[in-house]
C-alpha cells in the first residue's frame, strides 16, 4: 500500500508547540460569573448531601456559561484539540467540594467514563510510591536497572510515581485534569499535536508513516482477570476516518505485548517508526507548567500529552496532586473499523472508553 492512501490532514487541530506557545490561543478564562455559578450549585448539592460521582448534568446548571462550554466542546473535537482553563479559585473548596465542583464542569463536557477495571470515574494522580507498596516496589525493582532488564514498567506505576511520562494518550476520547496542588519543582505538561506529527512524519519519512498506519500489537495493563494473550490486540497507531485522525499511542503498551510469547517481534523499521514519532513529538512539544487551579483538557484522538518528572515538599504542604476525568462527549467523532478492538465502539455520539472495552471483554 503506497503513503497516498493516507492523505495529509489539514485544519487547526495541526500546530507546532512553538507556534502553540507564541499565539496563547489555548489558554482561557472562566468568563465572569462563574465562580458564582459553581458555588450556587454547590452550596444546593450539599444541602441534599450529593456524593460526587452521582451529580448529573442537570443538578449543576450552567446556564450562564452555556455559549462558553460550548465553544469549548467545538474547539476540542473541531479546532485545536487542547484548552487550559485558567483562575479556578481551589483555594475556597474542601478537597470533597473540589471534586463535587470538578465533576460537575465535567458533565457539561460530556460523560465521564470509567478510568479503570475497579470502575473509578473521578481519579487523583499523585506520588503514591510512599504509601502504596505494590507501586514503590514496582519502582524500587527498576530504579538504577538496563532499561530491558526487567518486565517493562507499567503505565500506571510511572503515572502514580514523581518520575516523568512519556508522551501517550489515554483510552478515552477526552481527559481533563485540574491541578488541585503542586510540588516544589517540575511536573510541567507536556503536549504536542499528533495531527502535526502524523504530517510531519509523511513528509519526511513516508515509508514510517504507512507502518504506523498499519496494526502493531498492545498490551492493555489493568485487566487481570483476562488471560495474558486475551489482553493482547492489533491496531495502528494512526487511523482515519471522514478526514479526521484518530491515534492510540502508548509506547508501555507496545513495548509490553513484546513480553508475551505468542506476539511477533516487531521490525526494525517498525521500532524506527516509533522512535522517529518519540523524537518528532519532543522536538515539537509545548512544555507548560501547572498552576494552581489550572483545568487542561486533551482530546486524545489529536494530541500527545506527557510531563517532566517532579519533586514533592511533604512537610511543606506541597505534594503534587490533579483531578483526572476521562470524558466522552457527545460530538466525539466516529472512528475507524477496526478500532473498536480498543475502543469497544466506534460510532460518532456514543460514550466509549477502552475500560468498557476490557470490562465487556472479561464479563
């Protein structure tokens, strides 16, 4: 198959960070009322006792931010892909009210879709190596190892440690973080248009770009209860369809597939693939610190994110710690055949995530 069946992509969702970073066009500010439409709903939500997860769209109206929201949902899935809110006050709120406020934006974005097998909708990443023994552990073995010593370090222990992340998408169509504190040093995001780098690499290296544009093998972490080569699929890292670009990326996941006996080795020309799309995303990444009270939301089908690792003050009160959702909006877009293996489904309005995937998979 020659690189002219996956033609250039064109439209805003295609940006250097360089060019990202100068114009500032990603970066917004709740318009004023705001603050005052979230108190009001809730202060009502606290009088019934509302738990977080249980608020629904119309227990937290946002009349007044309506014509807001929903530029916002256009520019996400039709315009740049990438938004950082600025000037939420996290200050006023109790850590239970934060998350009450947070979920509560979130419905107004779309449906929020389990972010593991254990079902949790609303999650907080943060360093738990000092208090979660499985992940320390899991560190403690590969600190200081050849990098192909040891069974790869999973995805969920290098997020939930103070170490950097490569660049990946997550398994849902939008992730939002708010930053409800920060450390002393680093945890800056990182992020970068996949749109950019799909161009990027079909113009410098066409033989790569259809590779990853042609299934490679994964290993989706998290599913235990499913037997190792039940957890192991086939699909490109790039895909199309109607014009629009969707990409499953997660390097662990690759790298992890490579440890079961019955999954082919990949190519030479297939790990240069990967690399080169490693090289191009760090070339041309924005790299943005957190702060306080910051909201970033990412569609993954158009963009990378990672982060520089960072480094806590827990005496001092400063411990980094997001509010993480994962959300299915309604205008997501319809994805290729074949993706459904990740996404579970494919069609254009319908709430997906890969943990629905694997949940449907392993019932």
């Amino acid at each position: 198959m020659t690189n002219n069946s996956y033609p250039a992509l064109s439209g805003d969702c295609l940006w250097s960070g360089a060019e990202l970073t100068r114009s500032g066009a990603w970066l917004h500010q709740w318009p004023t009322g705001a603050v005052a439409a979230f108190e009001r709903n809730l202060a009502a939500l606290k009088l019934v006792g509302a738990p977080d997860t249980k608020i629904t769209k119309a227990d937290f109206p946002l009349p007044e931010l309506e014509p807001f929201l929903a530029n916002l949902r256009d520019e996400l899935e039709n315009g740049l892909g990438v938004a950082r809110i600025q000037g939420f006050p996290v200050e006023r709120y109790d850590p239970a009210d934060l998350r009450r406020v947070f979920w509560g934006i979130g419905t107004h974005l779309g449906t929020a879709v389990p972010q593991s097998v254990k079902g949790e909708l609303i999650d907080e990443v943060k360093d738990e190596t000092r208090v979660n023994p499985e992940i320390g552990q899991e560190i403690d073995t590969h600190r200081g190892t050849a990098y192909d010593a040891l069974p790869i370090l999973s995805s969920r222990a290098r997020a939930r440690s103070n170490g950097p992340l490569r660049f990946h998408t997550d398994g849902t169509d939008l992730i939002a973080l708010m930053c409800a504190r920060n450390g002393i040093a680093g945890g800056e995001s990182k992020v970068v248009s996949t749109a950019f780098l799909y161009n990027e690499i079909r113009r410098l290296r066409p033989d790569l770009h259809t590779l990853l544009c042609q299934p490679y093998y994964r290993f989706l972490p998290n599913t235990d209860r499913l037997p190792a080569q039940d957890r192991v699929f086939a699909m490109p890292i790039f895909g199309l369809r109607d014009g629009k670009l969707t990409c499953q990326y997660s390097r662990t996941f690759v790298e992890q597939a490579q440890e079961v006996d019955d999954v082919p080795r990949l190519s030479p020309a297939q790990i240069e693939a990967l690399d080169l799309l490693a090289e191009l995303a760090e070339a041309h990444c924005m790299t943005v610190p957190f702060e306080v009270g910051d909201v970033q939301v990412l569609n993954n089908h158009v963009a990378f994110h990672g982060r520089t690792a960072f480094e806590d003050d827990i005496a001092a009160g400063q411990d980094r710690l997001l509010l993480r959702l994962w959300i299915s909006p309604e205008n997501n877009r319809a994805l290729p055949d074949g993706f459904e293996v990740f996404w579970g489904g494919i069609q254009a309005g319908e709430p997906r995530s890969s943990i629905d995937a694997r949940l449907q998979a392993g019932a």
